[in-house]
C-alpha cells in the first residue's frame, strides 16, 4: 500500500523537460450535498495542477489538457499507478 506522502512524491514528479509525469489515478466521487457516494472513476495519463491543503483536496487534469481540471479528495483515492493506496 501506498502512504499519502509517496502518493503526493509520485504527483508531484517532473519530467526532465519540467513537464508534469503523468500517472494514473483510480478514486470513487462523492457528492458532498447530497452526502452520497458516486461511482468508482479513472484517469490515465494524469498530471497534478494543484493542491488544497485545508479541503484535503488535489486538482488534477487529462496529460495535455491542463483546461479540464477534475477536484479529487485525496481519502477517496483508491490507487495511483496500479499501486493501493492507505
């Protein structure tokens, strides 16, 4: 399993260009509104845009596609690169 902080290095990784690496992120939504849960979601090739800190959230889009921005909340995350997290 895979602790927060690695999850957070491999997110945070750069190719030698200063490019984001990308990943791939598996994680179930939640629509905090309602306070029901949605459906398991996937993203290959992504790359970080951001982080929240205080809303334990990461901002995340498709590799190439920095304009279509995805919020994640990093306890809902279910594995980074094939690897579970905890």
């Amino acid at each position: 399993m895979v602790k927060w902080t690695d999850v957070l290095i491999v997110m945070e990784q750069k190719l030698a260009g200063g490019k984001p690496r990308p990943f791939d992120l598996a994680w179930l939504t939640f629509d905090e509104a309602r306070k029901t849960a949605g459906s398991k979601k996937e993203l290959r090739r992504a790359v970080l845009v951001g982080i929240k800190q205080k809303k334990r959230m990461v901002n995340i889009a498709p590799y190439g596609l920095p304009n279509q921005i995805i919020s994640v909340h990093w306890d809902l995350i279910l594995w980074i690169n094939d690897k579970p997290t905890s």
